[in-house]
C-alpha cells in the first residue's frame, strides 16, 4: 500500500469517528484507532501488516509520551522546573558545565523560539547564570547557580520515582532491551533533526 493510501485510509477512519465521537479529542482518537486495529485482528485471525504495527507503535509511544510528562509535572511540582524537558537541560549543563545557549536549545529538540525562553527562564529563575564567551563575544553560555545545583539534587530524586514508575513491572532483561530500541530510535531522529533542509514530514522519511 502506497503512502498516499494510507494516509486516506487513515483520513477514512477519522471521519467514521468523528461522526460518532464530534467533540472528543485526537488523544481519544488514537485510543479507539488502537482498539479498532486490535479488534480486527482478533476478528481475523491474521498477523498485522506492517504498517498497522507502525502506526500501533506510534500511537502507544505518543501516549508513554504524554503519561511522561503528566507524571514529570506531579513530580516536579514543588521545585522551581516544570517538565522532564526542562530537567533534562539542567542535567545538560551540569554536564558540560558551560554549554552555549545555541547547544542547549538544540538538546531540547524543539522550536528555536521556545527553547531559547525556556532557557530565559532558568536564568531569570536563578538557576543558570549568563556569560558572554571569552573568544567570541557573539555567543552566550550558561551554567549552574547554587541555586541549580540544589535544584537538580532534588529533581535527581523526583525523576527516578517517574523513571521507575515509567517502566512499570518490567524485568532489567525488559530494560536492557529497551534501552537498546530507544537508543537506536534515539540517534536515528537525531540524525534527522541535525540534518539540513528538512521542512516536511515526506522530507524526512526521505
């Protein structure tokens, strides 16, 4: 089945639920997607094509996605950070000590814009201080404030109770595994994030 197919099969089964679920979201959508595909290879009896894999496999690392960051925001809710996102480039800096802000907008793999006012606002928050580079005035760099320091000492513990709780009743066989999938999935999106001139989906899966 070409891509184009897909996508209007895909636009089919929107249409069929959304006349029959008009004011529910695209999160709830994806749950009866899933469920629809279960339901018919159970009814068939048949292995699922490939493409149904792929799209069961998006749509369940889209909901671990989001029940990440649920579980980030109860998590960090008594420390001055508000998502894994913005833990994690505070575990950044605390690596590499005095990243640029350039380096650090592109680790949090988002939108220019709005990686640079997250970063604005763990200056302002005092947990990064702000420097020019002594080599090049043009370029700013951050690092830790004792502040950030004692920050990070309790999300460090705040994180492994959602990393924990993420994994659920998994062996460390599971997790040995699962480091090892997510690790390939890992450089292989950022190897396309770091490669130039993509503006479309079609682009990347070029």
């Amino acid at each position: 089945m070409k891509e184009a197919e897909h996508l209007h099969e895909l636009l089919n089964h929107w249409i069929k639920y959304s006349r029959s679920y008009p004011t529910t979201s695209t999160h709830d959508f994806a749950k009866w997607l899933l469920n629809q595909t279960e339901s018919r290879i159970e009814e068939s009896g048949q292995a699922q094509t490939l493409m149904g894999k792929q799209m069961q496999l998006g749509i369940l690392l889209g909901r671990l996605s989001n029940f990440a960051d649920l579980w980030g925001k109860l998590a960090f809710k008594d420390i001055p950070i508000r998502s894994f996102e913005e833990y994690g480039i505070l575990k950044e800096v605390e690596y590499k000590q005095s990243p640029s802000k350039n380096e650090l907008a592109n680790v949090l793999v988002n939108e220019k814009s709005t990686a640079f006012e997250i970063i604005k606002r763990l200056i302002r928050d005092g947990l990064f201080s702000e420097s020019i580079d002594k080599n090049d005035k043009r370029i700013r760099r951050v690092t830790l404030t004792q502040k950030g320091k004692k920050v990070i000492e309790k999300a460090d513990h705040q994180a492994q109770k959602v990393a924990q709780l993420l994994v659920g009743n998994s062996t460390e066989q599971d997790i040995d595994d699962l480091i090892k999938k997510f690790s390939y999935l890992n450089d292989f999106h950022t190897g396309k994030y770091e490669s130039e001139g993509w503006k479309s989906i079609d682009d990347l899966l070029n």
